[in-house]
C-alpha cells in the first residue's frame, strides 16, 4: 500500500519537471527569435552605413584620380615646356547662343 502513496508522487514530481522544462524550451524559442529581431535590426543599420561608406569610398577615389590626372597633366605641361594662356588670349565661346541660332 505504501507503494501506491510513493507512485503518485513521483508522478506530480514528473509532471512539474516536465512543466518547467516545457517552460523553459518556450522561453528559449522566444528569446531567440527576440535576439533575431534585435540582429536584424542591428543588421539593417550596418548594411546602410556599409552603402554609405561605400559611396563615400567612391567620391574620395574620383577625387584622388582626379588629383592624379591633374598632377599628372601639369607633369606633362612642364616636360613638354608649355605655358598657361595669357587672359587676352583666351577666347570664351558662348554655345548657348550658337545653339540657338540654328
């Protein structure tokens, strides 16, 4: 008789244990997918910054190809002796009016 008195008890012992295991694997699936959330958005941001690094990347090489061809140029001008224009050599042709007389 003692017997049947334990195994009841054991049982509830199993299903407490079984409840609180339960409650916990649902409580880990939640807070995974709230840390999903949370790296996505986190994610988002960095591949946002990443585009605009990248573009900013972009801008600073045009730049330093444009210094280099500049320097470049000048390099050229010096080895081949030549000389900037005078200001009454410089002839200034306006397009706008050319275009409009056609």
């Amino acid at each position: 008789m003692s017997n049947d008195k334990k195994k009841p008890v054991k049982n509830i012992r199993e299903i407490i244990l079984l409840t609180i295991l339960g409650l916990a694997l649902i409580f880990f699936c939640k807070y995974q997918q709230s840390m999903l959330l949370l790296l996505g958005n986190d994610n988002t941001k960095l591949e946002e910054e990443e585009k605009k690094l990248e573009l900013e990347n972009s801008e600073l090489m045009g730049k330093i190809n444009s210094i280099i061809a500049q320097h470049k140029l000048d390099k050229l001008a010096k080895d081949k002796n030549f000389s900037s224009p005078k200001d009454n050599q410089i002839i200034n042709i306006d397009m706008q009016n050319y275009e409009e007389q056609k």
